[in-house]
C-alpha cells in the first residue's frame, strides 16, 4: 500500500541501465510507487535483475529483510509504453548522455504528463536549461543528479536550471531527504558541483601518469594515504567509466572552451581502443593497461 501522504507518490524513471536502476531502487525504497521506461522487456529484465542482485547483497549483509525487499521489487513496475507514465506525479530521466536524445524523449514525455507533474534528469554532463527549453513548462524543470551506486551514495545534487521554480527546487530537497541523502542545490553549470570540480583533476591526474610521475599503482596509493580517499584517482576512473568521463569532460570543454577539460590524449586513446574501465575489465586500473 502507497502512503498517498508522500510527495511523489507516483514516480516514473526512464531508462533502466545502472543509474536508472539504482534510481528507482532508491525511490522504491522510499515507499512509493515506480514505473520505469525502457526501449524493450530485455532491458527491463536486465534492469530489475541488477536491482535483485543489489537487494539480495543487501539482505545477505543484514541491511534489510526478506519483507523489505519483497516489497521494495512490489513497488517497481516496467513498460515499454510512454503512456503508462500519465499520471506520474514526478518522472526522473536517466537515459543515454545524448543531448538531442534526451530532448526527444523529454519532449514526449512531457506530452504525458500532467500541468502538475515535475520532470528532472539525471545527466552529469548536459546543460539543464539548454534541455528546459524542449519542454512546455520549463519552470517544472530541473536536474537530478544522483551519483553512482545511487543506492549508496549519499549525495544528490539539484540543479537549478534558470526556467526553474524555487518552489520545485525546495520540493526536490525534500524529496532528497526523504530518501535518507544530502540534497545540494547548486546552478547549471558543466558538471554541476562536484564533477566541475572533479574533472580537471582527473584530467590531470591522467596527463602525469601518461608522462610518467608514477606508476598506476603509486599514483593512486600515494593519494589515498596522503588525502585520506576510498579510491584513488585511476580507480575512481575505472569505476566511474573511461568512455563515461571522456564524454563528460568533453562535454564541459566544448561548453567552456576552459583548457582544465580538454580531455587528455591518454584518454580519447583509451576509449578508441576500447578501454572503458571496469565494465568491460580494460582500463587504468583494471586488466589489461597500456604500456
């Protein structure tokens, strides 16, 4: 049983790969009612399967029961069917890192969904204003960014697009509060807050390895010790994806023209070749390295 109490009670997510995936974990297990959107019933297996294997993880460690569990995946429907998002009182886009994608989808998304209804996506990349303008009711509008695993990390940021509404804005936060997460509200800018800031140091981290300060290795030990980080900044980059972080800090540098983004030679080598990090076991860190 829904709380009907809860704002946003009805959410749609679209996209079901691994941030939509945790996205609507997160929401489910917040209480209310998801329905994810996806191209076809693979994807949505693959989805909801990625969504099992974390539930199970979490009740073999002891942060849920059975029940809970059982009932977070009662919460969470699929469809291929944009139609079945009518009605959604908050629908969170978490589809490909494509501007012109994202519009279209947004676009008829909108066509859905009702005067009343908030839309936010979840890019790391894009402009959020830019995207506001492909919506009739841009003040309705804002950026949702979780981070990546969305169910652990405790952060969100909410990005304010210049359409947006403060009264949004503040419903946003507290949306963020009801999932047990920090909410920072921060202005649309390439890579919002903490990828602005995060970028050109992994940008450079990249460039003094390729030239040969360290080894992989040392690189990333000397700054976990030294600074008191979880992973260290190669590691960091093989979780968060090779490919991924090429097209973010691509994406800023066309924005800025700032040189700090430009994306390092190493890197555009790397995603050339087909290293993408972890996902695919090639990368800084992780398999086979370059030379």
């Amino acid at each position: 049983m829904i709380d009907s109490h809860l704002d946003f009670a009805r959410t749609g997510v679209i996209g079901f790969g691994t941030m939509g995936a945790g996205i609507a974990q997160v929401v489910a297990q917040s209480g209310r009612a998801v329905t994810v959107l996806e191209l076809d019933a693979g994807r949505l297996e693959t989805g909801l399967a990625a969504v099992r294997t974390f539930l199970d993880g979490g009740v073999a460690r002891g942060k849920l029961t059975e029940n809970e569990r059982h009932a977070v995946l009662g919460r969470i429907t699929g469809t291929t069917d944009v139609h079945d998002l009518a009605g959604a009182d908050l629908i969170i886009e978490a589809a490909t890192e494509n501007s012109g994608t994202k519009r279209e989808i947004l676009a008829r998304v909108a066509a859905e969904a009702g005067d009343s209804a908030v839309i936010v996506t979840n890019t790391s990349a894009l402009s959020v204003t830019d995207l506001a303008t492909a919506l009739p009711r841009p003040e309705r509008f804002a950026g949702l960014h979780f981070f990546n695993p969305a169910p652990l990390m405790r952060v969100v940021e909410i990005v304010r697009a210049l359409q947006t509404g403060e009264t949004v804005v503040e419903r946003l936060v507290s949306l963020v509060e009801s999932f047990g997460k920090t909410a920072v509200v921060v202005k649309d800018r390439p890579g919002f807050l903490v990828n602005h800031l995060l970028m050109p140091y992994l940008n450079d981290v990249i460039q003094e390895y390729d030239d040969g300060l360290a080894t992989a290795e040392d690189i990333d030990t000397a700054l976990k010790l030294g600074l008191g980080y979880k992973l260290g900044p190669l590691e960091l980059l093989d979780l968060i994806g090779l490919d991924v972080h090429d097209h973010a800090t691509t994406s800023a540098y066309e924005a800025t023209r700032d040189p700090a983004y430009a994306p390092p030679p190493l890197l555009r080598q790397m995603v050339a070749a087909g290293y993408h990090g972890t996902k695919n076991g090639r990368g800084l860190r992780t398999g086979q390295v370059p030379a």
